[in-house]
C-alpha cells in the first residue's frame, strides 16, 4: 500500500510542477507579438493576473514602447544631429 501512495505523490508532483512550469516567458511573448496581445487582451477582459498574463502584458507594453522610440526616435534624433552640426561649426 505505501508504494502505491508514493506513486499517487509522484504522479501529482509531475502534474503540479507541469502546471507551474508551463507559462510563457516575456521573452516568448517579444518573439511572438501577435500572441502577447492576443492573450493581453483576453487577460484584460477576464482581470486575470496568472505569470502567464503579466508576462504577456509586459511584453505588449515593451513592444508598445519600442514602436514608440523606434518611430519617435527617427524623428528627435534627425533634429539633434542637425544641431550637434551647427554646434561643431561654431
């Protein structure tokens, strides 16, 4: 009888540690755009805060963030090249 216990414990540790092992890192999820947002936004709807969810919505928040410099950054940095010449030339 106490072997098949330890079995049982063996069999539900495998499971638990599955279960808690099995969330997507925020790297997964910077690899994979279209499905952070996708589980970001399903993770909004149901106020879900698993690891699997904050990952996703830190992920969205850093792609979010690097669209932003990426397409802000361009503009700023033409018009802080533009003055470091002049500064040079004086």
């Amino acid at each position: 009888m106490k072997m098949m216990n330890k079995i049982k414990f063996a069999v539900f540790s495998f499971f638990l540690l599955m279960l808690t092992g099995c969330s997507k890192s925020v790297d997964y999820y910077m690899k994979h755009p279209d499905e952070a947002r996708s589980k970001a936004e399903t993770c909004r709807w149901k106020h879900n805060d698993s690891s699997e969810c904050v990952n996703a919505l830190t992920a969205v928040k850093k792609l979010d963030q690097k669209t932003f410099n990426d397409f802000f950054g361009e503009i700023f940095d033409d018009g802080d090249k533009d003055k470091n010449k002049q500064k040079n030339k004086d």
